[in-house]
C-alpha cells in the first residue's frame, strides 16, 4: 500500500478544496472489513465526524484525480489502519452507492461538510491495525453486538446491517468451508 495521505489538503488546498465541496458532490469509497476467521466479524473506525462528535464509521475517503478504485481503497486503508494490514482485494465488492447530503432533509445519510458519493465496498482484511490519520480506534464488532446506533457517524447505522446483509448474501467470507 502506498504511503500517501489523504488528509483533507494534502491533495488540494483546504480553501480551494472548500470552495469545490460547496459547489460539487465528491467521489469517495468506503469499506466495511470482514475479518477472515470463521466466526462474521466487521470492523469499524472510530474518528471524528462533525460537530465535535466521534463515532464508529467504515473506512473511507476521497478518490483522487485520476486514481484507480482499488488503489484507492488501498490508500485509505494505509492512511487510517497503517501498513500491517493485508486486504484480499479478490474480496473487494461492491454493495451500495450511498449518497451523504449536507443537508439532513435530502436523503438517508448525512454529512455536513459536503455532498459525498461513495461507493460502498466489503472486503475481506487481516494483520494487524494500527490505527492513524483520521483514526482514533478500530475494533471487529460481531454483527449482533454492533456500536449502538447513536455511536455510529453519519446514519451508518442503517448501513452497516445492510452490508453485513449483503455480504452474507454473496457468501464472499474467507472461510474455506463456506
């Protein structure tokens, strides 16, 4: 994984970044990771969200210019979980397109600082997280013993049981015998 960071101005100045979040959606991923072992394990990110809150959130961030997908699913992951993760990219699965709107009435998913686009992904990830960047903590949830929902950012909460859902649907588990 690359080394690269994906802190809001690293890529493009914060004031002229600014100026283009309040004019245009922004393309960004997110990865629910599904631990390898047998029993369904999911993990979860705590960093900041907005408003001073913190909350449990998937692994994202923004595409860059001229970025292929999966390199950067790869970046964020080193960004925020650091390079003694190992993700099975043949896991890699699309699963919903989300739209988070800054304003809470629009749609299901909610982000004041921008109109976000991101394509949502599972993926199968292993080693040892380390997190940094943007994230605080990271943890493997059991799917029935997930954060309670106002501990989840931006309406995640109705997301993540949809993806768990997904995933168990496609059957792409680690798990040799499934």
């Amino acid at each position: 994984m690359s080394s690269s960071s994906s802190a809001k101005g690293k890529w493009v100045p914060e004031a002229e970044y600014d100026e283009i979040t309040k004019k245009i959606p922004i393309l960004c991923i997110d990865v629910l990771p599904v631990h390898p072992g047998p029993e369904p394990l999911v993990g979860l990110i705590l960093r900041d969200t907005f408003w001073g809150r913190r909350r449990w959130c998937l692994v994202g961030g923004g595409v860059h210019h001229g970025e292929p997908l999966t390199n950067a699913v790869e970046r964020v992951f080193d960004w925020a979980l650091g390079d003694r993760v190992s993700l099975d990219l043949d896991t890699l699965d699309l699963k919903e397109v989300v739209e988070y709107f800054p304003d809470p009435d629009t749609g299901e998913f909610f982000d004041p600082r921008k109109h976000a686009v991101a394509l949502t992904y599972t993926c199968v990830m292993s080693g040892d997280p380390r997190p940094r960047g943007k994230a605080f903590d990271f943890r493997w949830f059991s799917p029935d013993a997930l954060p309670e929902r106002d501990s989840l950012g931006f309406g995640q909460d109705r997301l993540v049981p949809r993806l768990l859902a997904a995933h168990a649907s496609t059957n792409h588990r680690a798990d040799p015998a499934t």
